[in-house]
C-alpha cells in the first residue's frame, strides 16, 4: 500500500496506460481521480476498479478543463499528491513538408501543452505535500526520428525539456518532476485517429500486438502495466532521490539499430567480410592453378 491516504491525477485514464496505472494506485491505496474525454469508458473504469476510482471527464486541451480537474480533486481531499500527465494521441500525421498550422497546432495542444498546464494548476494544491510528485509521459519518439509521426516527436522532446525546466522551478516546493519514456506499447494509440470502423481499429491493434513481439530486444509487446509499475516507482518514496530526468522502458527498442542484437539482421560489417571471405578465396584458387 505504497500510496495509502494519498491523492493522485491520472489523465487519460480510460484506457491504455491511464487504466493500469489507475488501477496500480488504486490498488495500492490512493484516492484517484481519473480524467478522460470518454465518459463511459472513465465510468465503467472508476466502478469496476478495486479502491477509491473518481471519474471526472476533463478535456486535456482545455486549460479551464485541467484546472477544474485539479481544484476539484484538491476540494474533496484537502490537496495533490502525484499527478500522471498521460492524456495524449499519436496528434497530426503528415510529414514537416506536408502539415498544415492548425494539424501541427492541434498535436502540441494535446501532447506538450496539456502536461504544462497539468503541472501549472496542479502545483497550488501540492505545496507542503510530503513527497508530492509529477510523472509525464514522454516517448522514444523524443530521442529520434522513426518512431512515430514528425509533429508527436517534436512535441515529445518537448516534454522532456519541460520535465526538465518544471523540476528546477519546483524544487524549492520539494515537489519531484521527471518523465517516462514508453516505447512500443500494446494500446489503442495507434489506430485512435484513424478514421475507419471500429471492427477495422480491432483488427489492427490485433495486427500491431501480433508484429510488436519482434520489434525490440525483448521478444515480447510491451503492455500498459510495464509503463503503470514504473510511473509507481517514480511516484513512490523508493525514487524520493530522483527528479528531473526520465526512465525508458522501451523493451530496448533504442538501445542500437537491430543488427546489433538480431544475429539474423545483416549488417554492413558482415557484408564486408563476406567480400573479404570472397577475395581470400579467389586468391588461394588463382595461386593453386598457378
């Protein structure tokens, strides 16, 4: 019961990550306001998850939105303990020569804006709060391009800078911010702006789930409570030495190019030496028919 009697904000909490994490923290003792656009799927979460679930619906890209959130949390329970910026989607599609303003506008709203003003009307209400904490999520999209559309990678490079800036304002508060960094995770985040059917959304998550299990050193998909158990460190006592920085939990996913952990992936090095092997070979057969 790590988080007993304290109060925790979860954004985007009816499915994904927001729902694991929700019911980590529930579990373990917290009061949890969980927020989403999705009333029905933030309803069923609140009356079907073990411990103190309150839905409240919040529109992220609202700033009214996420104060309401975060004043109506800290009237009910006297204050905040943690919040979990975790609201987000994959945001505008096209590449830096195709985007338009409003699609580029659009993405930052949801993905950069939405954890600042997180932090922003959250903070009032955690000063004086006994290791109160602030968990964002980043990506790996942040650390380089090929990960996910150009619009959501800048944006969430720009949620580590912020992790970053937000820790050193806020640490004469002793309030710890830092970010987490997911890599290919088995949700909804890939199909939810597709405009097809729902049957179609089914089958391609189905698909993605399938081909994760070999995209990363761990030959297994990642899942939402791999990214819920370590939002819960960052949050719990255990990390009270840890702030401005960001935890991957990627499967390995960045740790190189994948030549350098499949020994079936060809690379460059063992192209080379095969046309060495080939030269060797040639020369010993022109010298033996010498």
């Amino acid at each position: 019961m790590r988080f007993a009697g304290k109060t925790v904000i979860i954004t985007g909490a009816a499915s994904g990550i927001g729902l694991a994490t929700t019911q980590l923290f529930a579990r373990e003792g917290a009061t949890v306001f969980a927020s989403d656009i999705d009333s029905v799927g933030g309803e069923k979460l609140a009356a079907e998850s073990e411990g103190d679930v309150r839905f409240v619906h919040s529109d992220v890209t609202d700033p009214a939105s996420i104060k309401a959130l975060m004043d109506k949390a800290a009237s009910e329970t006297g204050g905040i303990d943690t919040v979990f910026n975790n609201a987000a989607a994959g945001g505008a599609r096209p590449g830096i020569d195709e985007i338009e303003p409003e699609e580029w506008d659009m993405t930052m709203d949801l993905v950069l804006r939405s954890v600042a003003f997180g932090i922003r009307y959250a903070v009032p209400h955690m000063k004086g709060r006994k290791g109160a904490s602030i968990v964002n999520v980043s990506s790996v999209a942040a650390v380089g391009p090929g990960y996910s559309p150009t619009a959501y990678a800048v944006a969430k490079a720009g949620v580590l800078h912020l992790t970053k800036c937000a820790a050193a304002d806020l640490a004469q508060h002793d309030i710890r911010v830092n970010a987490i960094q997911p890599g290919f995770i088995n949700t909804n985040i890939f199909t939810s702006t597709l405009e097809i059917p729902d049957e179609m959304k089914t089958m391609a998550n189905a698909a993605i789930a399938q081909l994760s299990s070999n995209a990363q050193p761990v030959k297994r998909g990642g899942q939402p409570n791999d990214i819920a158990e370590a939002v819960a460190y960052l949050a719990s006592e255990a990390a009270s030495f840890v702030t401005g920085t960001s935890l991957i939990v990627d499967g390995g996913i960045t740790i190189g190019p994948r030549h350098c952990w499949d020994p079936e992936e060809e690379t460059l090095f063992a192209g080379l030496e095969a046309m060495e092997e080939q030269a060797k070979a040639a020369a010993a057969a022109d010298a033996a028919g010498q």
